[in-house]
C-alpha cells in the first residue's frame, strides 16, 4: 500500500520544522565554517517572511512551508526524516517496510490500512496521510508499477496515468537538436531502469517509437537514438577534462544559426550553451488582475516629453516610474549643483518650461539591471536630436554597434 502526505509544505508546523532544523544545526556531528548561530538566525529567516500579492494587495502566509522556496524541499526532508525515525516503526501497526520519496511512500504491510492511517494521523494534528491499497496485486509508486507476483517476489514496469497525453517535445519545435533526442534517450533508459521483465521493456520500447512518430520525429531519428540509448556507456559520455576546461559562453537558440556559432566555437576553445527563448506562455499569458497604473511599473526605460519645446529625455529605473518621476521633478526646484541633476531636470530649471511628468512613455520593461542600462544606452544612441540626456549612458555602448543602430 502506500501513504501518501496531503499538501505536505503547507501543512507542515513551521515552528516545529525550524526546531529540527536548529537541532541538526547544533549538533556536534555537524560541522560548518558559518557560525552556527547566525545559520539558525538565517534559517528561520528564510521560512518566516513570505508575502506575494494579488490584485495589487499584499498577504502574509502564516504556517507552513512555502512552495517555490528553495529552503521548503530540504527544510521538510529534514523534519520528515525525522518524524519517521521517532515514529514509524514503533507504531503499534508498524509497516515491515517504509519507503518515501518526498510526499509519496511505499509501504509493505500486513495491517489494515486503516489502523495504520489512523495512527499516522495521530502522530502530528497538522500533518495528514492518505491510503491506497493495492489493485489486483499492482500498486503505482512515482513512474513505477509494482506488482506482486504468484512467486511473492516483486517486478516492476514504467507506470503512466491515465490522463497521460504523450505530448513531448515536438520535432519541429525551435529548440536544439541535442535537447529533441535527449527525451527519446532519458524515456529509454527510464524503460532500462525500471522494467525488470524482458516483455515489458520490449512493449516500453514500442510505446516510445509510436509516441515519438506522434510527436513528428523522423523514423530513421528515432531508432537510431534508441541503439544509442541501449548501447551507452553512461561512465564515457560524462564531460572529458577538454570541455570542463573551455569557457562557456550562453546564447539564445535560433535554428539554423546557433549551429554554425557552436562549431565555429569550439575552435577557440569556447562552448556554447544554448538558452531557452520565450515561450508562447510568455507572450501571451495575461498576469494577475492588478490595479497597477504604467507609473506604478517597475524595472522600465522611459521616454518624458517637454510640454513647450521638442526636446525629451530616455532614463531607467528599478523603481516605480512615478517615485523616480517625483525625483526628477524634485531635483528642478533644488539648489543641487548641476552635476548632481539630470538632463531632464536642467533642463526644466533653466528654460522653466512645463515639463508632462504624467505623460511619460515607457519604452521598455526589463527588471534586470544590466539589461535595463544597455537598452537604455540604445534607445539614447538611436535618438541625436532634441535629446535632453547627458549621453553619459551611452559609455554602456560598445562602438561596434555604431553602423548597427
């Protein structure tokens, strides 16, 4: 049978977690170059402040691990590890055998499912198991089927739910070839790995080469990639000293293109990475209902137009654009020296012209700095005329972009 945790990270007691977490920390056995009392400090800081927002107002989640925390996954192995040290085979209907990977267990009984739940549910009132017993001697564990044969020993073969789809990645699709044929290779040694009877392999095998035909991969692709698979020797296809020695270099793919750059690469001595390009969800998807005005957007380049004359000027900020806007508009009417303002701010404090702050045009979205300074550096570049900016922005620019832009 196998029981499994409900929502095991939000129900986990955060208080208790951290009291483990700070009980391995402290013991002798452990041993860390970090004072151990800072780590703690640092520990239950990561777990204690979790806001998001939603519809432009902000909450607090109050117990529980977080889900999406880096911490969340090694925080709750340690706290799970040891509840089932304390618990699990002094339980009056203990399992002979309790394995558990992550939330999901696989458990070899000869109890009732019921008094073994039962007494499960007893050991924390906030954490809570479900039961599933075996059908027909079968029982899916992770991406096993585990039977029990007439022999009483067990075999296993790859398990797939029933609401499997068989949609991988698409041969067409702009992604690189090593990327395509690296998912007929991982389900083939996943069909080595897990299926101990000859059949069943054999019929895994049938399934990857009819499902990788649906998915538009070319026959003689597919079967080669499959002798591939079945005659690797996973020991000789890790990075030689050659590559770990290279220095890499990470790209975005195009097809047809970053082929030629990867080749030509490894001549002086360089190794492409490819990166994944933004995906149809990233384009279309619609965020979170919010009440977010543009001057309350973050992470822009932005373009502020003179209401009386043709001049405007291209900034950036990280900030929202109404706080850095205010500042602009602050520094004009202050008694800061002329090196201290900006272009835009000189410019309204010697003309005295109108300046249309809430007219400002955002010109890109870009939350990371370095790529926000750099398009900030093109979009002054581009524009000679009436430009109010002191053009130190452009030091950013290489001048091989010069004929470009």
């Amino acid at each position: 049978m196998s029981f499994d945790i409900c929502d095991m990270y939000p129900s986990l007691p955060k208080n208790d977690v951290m009291n483990e977490v700070e009980r391995r920390i402290n013991n002798s056995s452990f041993k860390t170059k970090i004072n151990k009392q800072a780590l703690i400090r640092l520990a239950r800081l990561s777990v204690s402040h979790m806001t998001f927002k939603i519809s432009g107002k902000y909450y607090v989640q109050s117990d529980g691990l977080f889900i999406g925390s880096p911490a969340s996954p090694c925080f709750a192995e340690l706290f799970i590890q040891r509840i089932e040290e304390i618990n699990i085979y002094k339980l009056t209907h203990a399992p002979r055998i309790w394995l558990r990977k992550v939330d999901d267990t696989f458990t070899i009984t000869k109890h009732k499912s019921e008094d073994t739940l039962a007494e499960l549910n007893g050991i924390n009132g906030k954490i809570k198991f479900t039961a599933e017993e075996e059908t027909d001697r079968k029982i899916p564990f992770l991406d096993c089927l585990i039977e029990r044969t007439n022999e009483m020993s067990l075999k296993s073969k790859v398990y797939k739910k029933p609401t499997h789809t068989g949609q991988y990645i698409n041969y067409d699709s702009n992604q690189p070839l090593h990327v395509k044929l690296s998912t007929i290779k991982t389900l083939v040694r996943r069909a080595k790995l897990l299926c101990t009877e000859k059949h069943d392999f054999e019929e895994e095998l049938k399934y990857i080469r009819k499902t990788m035909a649906l998915n538009d991969f070319p026959k003689r692709i597919i079967e080669k990639t499959i002798r591939e698979a079945l005659t690797e020797n996973r020991e000789l296809n890790r990075t030689n000293e050659k590559e770990e020695n290279m220095i890499s270099m990470y790209l975005p793919y195009e097809k047809g293109i970053s082929e030629n750059i990867q080749r030509i690469s490894k001549g002086f001595n360089v190794k492409v990475i490819h990166k994944k390009n933004k995906s149809l969800k990233n384009i279309v998807n619609t965020p979170c209902l919010t009440n977010e005005t543009p001057m309350d957007q973050q992470g822009v380049v932005y373009k502020v137009k003179c209401g009386e004359c043709e001049k405007f000027y291209i900034g950036e900020t990280g900030r929202k654009l109404r706080t850095r806007l205010r500042e602009h508009e602050k520094d004009a009417s202050s008694d800061k020296k002329e090196e201290c303002i900006s272009g835009l701010s000189k410019h309204a404090m010697e003309s005295k012209h109108n300046i249309v702050f809430d007219n400002a045009e955002i010109l890109h979205k870009e939350r990371n700095f370095q790529k926000r300074k750099f398009k900030e550096a093109i979009a002054i570049k581009k524009q000679s005329m009436s430009l109010l900016n002191k053009k130190e922005e452009i030091k950013t620019l290489s001048n091989i972009w010069e004929n470009i832009l």
